[in-house]
C-alpha cells in the first residue's frame, strides 16, 4: 500500500508567518510592547514620587524648586501612559504569562487601580480649580477663574496625596516581591520582564 509523500506544496500565506508577533506578550514572557510600557512608567513614576517626597519632606528647598515643576506634567503623561498600557493588557489577557499566585494578581490589579485614580484626582482637581494647565507646553486645560467645582477640589484634596502615598508603598512591595522571588526557580518571575 501507497503512503502519501510529505507534502511538498508552497505554505499559505498564514502559514509562513511567524505563530506570534514578537513584540507581542507569551506565556513564556512580556513582550517588548508590554516592556516599553512597564519600564517607561516605572521612570515616569521615579520623577513623580521623587518629586512628592521632596515637595512633602522639604518644601520650598533646592531639591523641591528643581523637582516640583515636573510633578504635573509627568503625572498627566504616566495618565495618558497607563490607559494605552490597561488596554493592551486587555486585548492580550489570554496570551501574557500567568499570574504566579491569586496575591500576584491581586497586587497587580491594585497597581493598576491605583495608578488610574492617582492622576485622575490630580487631574480632576486641576481643572475643578479653574486654573490653565500646558504640560510640556501642550495646552491640555485653559483658565475658568470664575468656574470653579468646589466637591472636585475637596475628593482631590482628600484622597490624590493619601492614595499616592499608598501607591507608592505598593510600588515598594512589588519590587521587593520582584527581587524575594528570585530566589525560588519557580518563582522567579524578572526574566519574564527584562530576559530574552
Ligand atoms: C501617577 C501620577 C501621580 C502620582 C503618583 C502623584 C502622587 C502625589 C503624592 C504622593 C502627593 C503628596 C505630596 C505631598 O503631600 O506633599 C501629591 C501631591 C500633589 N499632586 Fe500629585 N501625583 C500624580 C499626578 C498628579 C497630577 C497629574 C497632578 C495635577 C495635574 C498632581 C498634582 C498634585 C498637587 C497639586 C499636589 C500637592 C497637593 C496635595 O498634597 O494634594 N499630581 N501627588
Ligand atoms: C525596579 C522596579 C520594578 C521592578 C524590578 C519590577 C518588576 C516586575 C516584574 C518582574 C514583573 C512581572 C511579574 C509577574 O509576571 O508576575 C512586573 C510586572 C508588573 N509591574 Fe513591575 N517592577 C518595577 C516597577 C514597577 C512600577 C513602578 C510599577 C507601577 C507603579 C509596576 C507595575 C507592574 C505591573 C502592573 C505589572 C503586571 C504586568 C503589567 O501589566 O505590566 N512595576 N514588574
């Protein structure tokens, strides 16, 4: 009896590419897209905290007349940053690598929720006070002295520095985490972030 011979035909079109896009995320690891994002906005986030510690700790010094200017506009870019970064986490939820833990999910969701609403309370403060806001020169809000929302100040007031304190010591626990998992194989989750 006959065997068919290995095909020999010219592969489809679908065929020759490549199973997976390679910025895209793997089960294996981040891809670079995701990489880019995570890594810009942890710089981002350094300029950001830098600032509210210097602005909380020695208000009016060298450091904060250096670092203060900065602390809008940067926080308006990470804003910008983290919902293009929400929804390419989305549209790629069922191929990125899987949460170690319910803790590790947990965690992350919270940095997400977190660094969404800091911004925003900025943001919604800024405006409800009425007064022009240019980051980096581009004209975002323009003046209404005469239109200000006092209920947006107040929520800004309350909550934009409380829930950024706390952001920031989620931040530190995430990167302790980082660092402690390495120490088991199974667990060692950085080279899904920054190895090949
Ligand atoms: C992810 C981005 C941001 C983070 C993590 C963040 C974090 C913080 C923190 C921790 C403080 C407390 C500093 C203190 O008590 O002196 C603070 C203060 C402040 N932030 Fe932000 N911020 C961000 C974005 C923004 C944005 C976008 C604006 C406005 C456009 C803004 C405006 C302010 C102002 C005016 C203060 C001083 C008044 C206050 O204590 O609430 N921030 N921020
Ligand atoms: C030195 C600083 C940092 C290190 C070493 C680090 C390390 C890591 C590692 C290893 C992962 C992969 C975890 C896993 O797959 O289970 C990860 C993911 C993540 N990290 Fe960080 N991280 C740092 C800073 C930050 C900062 C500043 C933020 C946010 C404020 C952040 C937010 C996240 C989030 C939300 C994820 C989940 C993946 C994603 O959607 O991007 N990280 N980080």
């Amino acid at each position: 009896m006959r065997t068919s011979p290995p095909s020999t035909s010219t592969p489809t079109a679908a065929q020759a590419l490549p199973t997976s896009w390679p910025y895209a995320d793997s089960a294996r690891r981040y891809g670079t897209v995701s990489r880019v994002f995570h890594w810009t906005m942890a710089l981002g986030f350094a300029v950001v905290f830098s600032a509210a510690v210097a602005h909380y700790f020695a208000k009016d010094g060298a450091i904060d007349e250096q670092l203060w200017p900065w602390h809008k506009p940067f926080g308006a870019l990470l804003m910008l940053l983290v919902v293009l970064r929400a929804a390419w986490a989305l549209l790629h939820a069922n191929q990125r690598p899987p949460h170690i833990s319910r803790a590790a999910h947990f965690g992350h969701l919270a940095l997400y929720a977190m660094m969404v609403a800091v911004p925003f309370l900025g943001l919604l403060r800024q405006y409800a006070q009425g007064r022009a806001f240019a980051p980096f020169g581009i004209p975002l809000m323009r003046a209404r002295p005469d239109d200000k929302i006092d209920w947006a100040i107040a929520l800004g007031n309350l909550l934009h520095g409380e829930i950024g304190w706390v952001l920031l010591a989620c931040v530190a626990g995430h990167i302790f985490m980082a660092l402690w998992h390495r120490r088991s194989a199974h667990e060692n989750v950085l080279p899904r972030m920054i190895g090949k």
